[in-house]
C-alpha cells in the first residue's frame, strides 16, 4: 500500500533534516575543539595558567576587600613602586618595584618585614598584600611588599633571582625609609612562603647557595626571623596529592619551573627547601589552617624538620576538627576570629625577636 504523504509530513521533515544536520556539525566542532584543548594542554601549561590565573586574582581581589576594614588608622610613610633593579629582558619594569610602609614622623630604626606575596608561582602582585602590610607597620615595624615575575611569562630561576637582588637593595637602602638592615623578617604567603624559605636558605647555608648558583643578597647576621603562611616545602608530596586544587598547583609548578617533570628536575629539588635546612635558619614562626591540605603536607613537616634542626620554631596549627574548617591563606580572612588570633601571634613573634639583640644573640625560644 503506498504512503500518503501529507503537507505536515513534508514540513516536519524539511525542519528536522536541516536541524539534525547542525546539530551534528556543532557536536562535532565541540568534540574536536575539546581534543584541541587537551592536546594543547599536554604540550603547554599556558592555557591552564590563564585560568587558574584569573580565579586566583578574583580570590585577591575579595581578600583584600575583606581586609580594608580592618587596617587602624596609624598614619603611615609610604614609598611606593620603588625599582629595586632593571627590567629582566623584556619583561615589564613592574616586576622588579617595591613598596614600603613605615610609622610616619618615626626617627627610630624599625625591624623590616620583607613580604613576597603568593598565587601559586603564575599570579598575585605586591598591591594584594598592602592591607596586611598595613596592619603590621602599624604595630611599629617597616614593612616591604615586593614584586617578581611569575610564570609563564619567565620560568624558574627568574623569581628567585629577582628577590634576591631586591633583598641586595633593601639592605643598602633599608634605613632611609627608618628600616633596620640589620634586623630583616623574610615573610611570605602560599608560594610567596616558599620563595621566602628560599631566600632564608641562600643566606644562610652556603652550601645551599653555592648548589643555587647565587650569591645572596644578605648577610646571614641581618636576616633575624622568617613568617611562613600556607606554604609549599617538599615537592615531591606535592607531586603526590590530587584533586582539583592539587592539580592547579601541579600545573602552576610546571609553568614555574619549565617542565612537566619538575619534581625530578633540579629545580624541584631546589624548591625543595625542607631537604637544606639547617640550625642557621632564623627563627620562624609558621602557621596553616587545617581545611587547607598543604598544612599537612607541607607547613607541619616542615616546622617538624626545623625543630629537628635545633631552629626555633613559633607554631599556629588548628587541630583537624576544628571549626569552621580555615582555608588556605585564612591569615588574610581577618573576619574569622581565627585570622586575628594568627596576626596576635605573629605581632607576639615579631616582639620577641625585637627582645633580642641583632647579631650574636641566642635565638628566643
């Protein structure tokens, strides 16, 4: 019997074949844009980085808006976008400045807290941590926020480098903004805390800096102290963890050290810092909270080599049932209870030191 067909049927299939067949080309565009994407990022950690990039800059944006509030009303000298070298080859004259923050009308010369701010090696700038740098001079201390390159834009050892030669100019220039150079505090947040253990290490083993190739910016009797908040110290456990967060740093590392098998590299071992340290390292104070999984990975292993050391050792963990569950970087969330019971104890920290004389003196316990 033969098929009648009717005006709907032949309407219905005009718009179904057109439709089934676009379908089918953007389905296919999708699919092949998804293979691009995930060849590109096997061979590049480029694309990865941008992302991560721009969720950690909105993360800085909302931190540092939480922590305006909070800065007193100490008026402050300020120095800002200071050049402490040239520009590193093409790259921007930014990434080498400083700003400073000093008790304004002040004659005395202050403890220097010298911050390297964090974002996982490949974002962050000196202006997300001018609040805290803030907060602290207000407590009667000079304090510096430096920049340094991040990755991709320059690969290890750029960054290191940079901050070193800032530290070579911090410490001739330190006392015309009523700094002590003698009394230096390498300090740090997330990668900015494993950058900070770095610097400690070149002015303090030699033998760490000689394996660097660096000569360090600072005498080892003028570094009196290190602050490291949520930072990162071993690496092979880092190339251990997983998740979602696990894999940003993981990618972020292979943008900073310029290859996808950092953690056998030398730059790996290098960042390794928990694998030099030594009785000559300063007195730290060293702080995580305990919904951060680089706490326990990372910041109490490395307090535990330290004291193993002979170091002093000024701790701020949370117990692992603590609530509510502090984040990574919780130090700068001065809304929580938590983060001002870590600023009290890190003013406590910096006032002990204070308690000791510069060079010679034994270390507080």
């Amino acid at each position: 019997m033969k098929k009648r067909v009717v005006a709907s049927d032949v309407t219905t299939a005009r718009h179904q074949g057109p439709g089934r067949h676009r379908l089918l080309i953007a389905g296919g565009v999708l699919v092949a844009a998804v293979v691009v994407t995930a060849v590109v990022a096997a061979i590049t950690p480029w694309p990865s980085v941008m992302v991560i990039r721009t969720v950690f800059e909105k993360g800085a944006a909302s931190t540092v808006a939480e922590m305006e509030p909070h800065v007193p009303d100490t008026k402050l000298t300020e120095y800002r976008d200071i050049a402490y070298a040239p520009p590193t080859g093409s790259l921007p004259q930014s990434d080498t400045t400083l700003d400073v923050f000093t008790p304004a009308n002040g004659s005395k010369k202050l403890t220097t807290i010298v911050w390297v701010h964090g974002g996982a090696w490949v974002s962050g700038q000196k202006d997300n941590i001018e609040p805290y740098m803030r907060i602290l001079a207000g407590q009667g201390y000079t304090t510096i926020a430096l920049n340094y390159t991040t990755a991709p834009e320059a690969a290890y050892p750029t960054a290191v480098t940079q901050l070193n030669t800032a530290l070579a100019y911090i410490s001739e220039h330190a006392a015309d903004w009523n700094g002590d150079p003698n009394r230096i505090v390498l300090a740090g947040d997330s990668a900015g805390s494993q950058l900070a253990s770095q610097l400690a290490l070149l002015t303090t083993n030699p033998r760490y800096a000689h394996l660097s190739g660096m000569t360090p910016g600072l005498k080892e009797g003028q570094l009196v102290g290190a602050i490291l908040n949520c930072g990162v110290y071993d690496m092979p456990a880092m190339s251990a963890l997983n998740g979602i967060e696990a894999w940003g740093l993981q990618v972020s590392l292979w943008a900073y050290a310029g290859t996808k098998d950092w953690s056998s590299k030398s730059s790996g071992a290098l960042m390794s810092t928990i694998d030099f340290v030594t009785a000559d390292f300063p007195p730290t104070f060293i702080s995580g909270g305990n919904g951060d999984a680089l706490t326990w990975s990372q910041s109490v292993p490395f307090a535990q080599a330290l004291e193993d050391s002979g170091v002093s050792v000024t701790r701020l963990f949370w117990p692992a049932n603590h609530e509510p569950k502090l984040p990574h970087e919780y130090q700068f969330h001065l809304d929580l209870k938590e983060a001002n019971v870590a600023l009290a104890d890190t003013v406590k920290y910096l006032q002990a030191l204070d308690a000791e004389p510069a060079e010679g003196s034994t270390k507080p316990s």
